[in-house]
C-alpha cells in the first residue's frame, strides 16, 4: 500500500507549439491581463477564507502569506502592464 498521500502531477510532456508561442505574444497585453486579474483573485479568496475561519490561527497564517505573496504577484504584473 502507498503510504504517500501527496497528490501526484502529471505533465504533459509535449513541447509548446510555434503557433501558440506567436500568438501569445501578440497578445501580451491580453495575457498579462487575465494574469493580474488572476493574482488579484487569489489574493482575495485567501482573505475571504481568513474571514471565514478567523479562530483558525495556522489557517490564517498560511492564508496571510499566500495573500501576500499573490498581490506581490498582481503589482508586478501591473508593472509590466
């Protein structure tokens, strides 16, 4: 029996197309777009989950770094925006 309870990835081990490499970069704008909108989003399901279990005092250490660390991501995707 596997005693490791660490889910395993998998990745897809296929190399990124030309195509796609082209076509990202001429959209830029538009991916660093959905990226900050992500980081921001991040951050703000971590807060909301500190206000959810505000008498969990591991809970919320780990959620406050995670909220961090996500808007450290959203400001410098701004920058580059």
């Amino acid at each position: 029996m596997n005693t490791n309870t660490a889910p395993r990835i998998k990745f897809i081990k296929q190399p990124t197309s030309t195509a796609w490499l082209e076509q990202a970069l001429a959209n830029l704008d538009t991916i660093l777009l959905d990226h900050s909108h992500c980081e921001r989003k991040a951050a703000g399901v971590a807060l909301n989950l500190m206000f959810r279990y505000p008498s969990s005092t591991k809970l919320i250490r780990t959620l406050t770094a995670i909220a961090q660390e996500e808007l450290q991501h959203f400001e410098q995707v701004n920058q580059w925006l």
